[in-house]
C-alpha cells in the first residue's frame, strides 16, 4: 500500500479559454489569439507530464487527520476527507521548460512571458485533471485534491510529503527552504476516495 508509482501520461487537449482566463484577458481578440496559438507552438514539444503517487490510509477524528505518514490538525482537510478510508498523496510537474521560457521572455517580450505563465497554470491544472480521473478508474469516486496551503492545511505538510514522495527522484521535482517548488508548474496534494 505505501509503494510510490511513478506515471507518464501524454498531453493533455490544451483548454484556450482557460488559457485566456489565467492570463487575465477580458476578450478573446485575434491578436491574443494568435498570441496564444504561437506560444503554446513553442512550447508543446517541450512538456513533460510527470506524477509519482502512493495509497495510503486515512483516519479523521475531529480536525484531527492521521494520514500515516503523517498527522495533521486541520478542520478543512478534516472536512474534505470525512467519507475517506485512504488517500492518493501525488506530486506532479509539467517540467522546467516553461519556467526557462518564462523567464527569458520576461526580459524581452512580457505579453509572451504572461501568455506562458497562463499556459503552464493551465498545463499543470489539465495535468492534475487527468491524474484524477487516471485515479478514479483505478480507485473509485473520490473527493476534490486538496494541496497544503489550502484552507488551514499548512504548507508546511510540504515537506512531509516531499520525504514520503521522493519527487526529485521520481520526477525532477524539488522543494527549497521557503517551500518552494521547482519547476514552479507543478502541484502536490492529496485525493481523497471515498
């Protein structure tokens, strides 16, 4: 039960609306749209879609939320997993490409820095997105993912659930002192499954 997988998964449909929506965009223009088919051309070949995942049990009393490899006090994570009896704990990253084009661009071309910025908020949701319903053929129903800094879960879990997923390992994906990940496109949390 507590052996961490490791999965590839091919790309995700790019969702242009939401695209336009992390961006900020009121409108859909043809200039932005044009913008946006340019950027997501750059960068398309340049994704990876990586998540490692591990089951585990779960157990609420109150606020009081024993994962296993770790126990929390938190009345909203207590909430979201209520009707749970285990968890799937995943890190998942779109790789470091989009931060290097992020990063460049934001220097010489801040509308395409924005426009990937939006892209890589989207890739890494679709991502997720996928891995969900990846889980829920596997697994059954499960509650909404919920990610340390939501509610009152601390983002201090971070690191717990760094030491038990081992990503940079897995999938090149790190987390520094100021618990911060790096590729910054990526996401850990917990799905619950009831």
């Amino acid at each position: 039960m507590n052996t961490i997988f490791t999965k590839i998964f091919d790309a995700p449909p790019f969702d242009k609306k939401e695209i336009l929506r992390y961006a900020g965009a009121k409108e859909d223009t043809p200039e932005i749209a044009e913008l946006i088919e340019s950027c997501i051309e750059e960068v398309k070949d340049k994704l990876s879609y990586k998540v490692c995942y591990g089951h585990f049990p779960v157990s609420v009393k109150g606020n009081s939320v024993d994962l296993s490899f770790m126990e929390t006090e938190s009345e909203s994570l207590a909430k979201n997993l209520a009707r749970c009896r285990s968890i799937i704990l995943f890190g998942a990253t779109v790789g470091i490409e989009i931060d290097r084009l992020i990063s460049r661009y934001g220097r010489i071309s801040p509308s395409r820095a924005l426009i990937f910025q939006a892209i890589g908020a989207e890739r890494i949701e679709s991502l997720c997105d996928k891995f969900t319903r990846f889980i829920q053929k596997e697994y059954g129903t499960t509650v909404p993912r919920f990610s340390p800094g939501y509610g009152d879960l601390s983002l201090e879990a971070q690191k717990d659930f760094f030491r038990v997923l081992e990503p940079s390992k897995r999938i090149c994906l790190t987390l520094n002192e100021s618990i911060l990940m790096t590729p910054t496109k990526s996401v850990t949390a917990i799905i619950g499954i009831t």
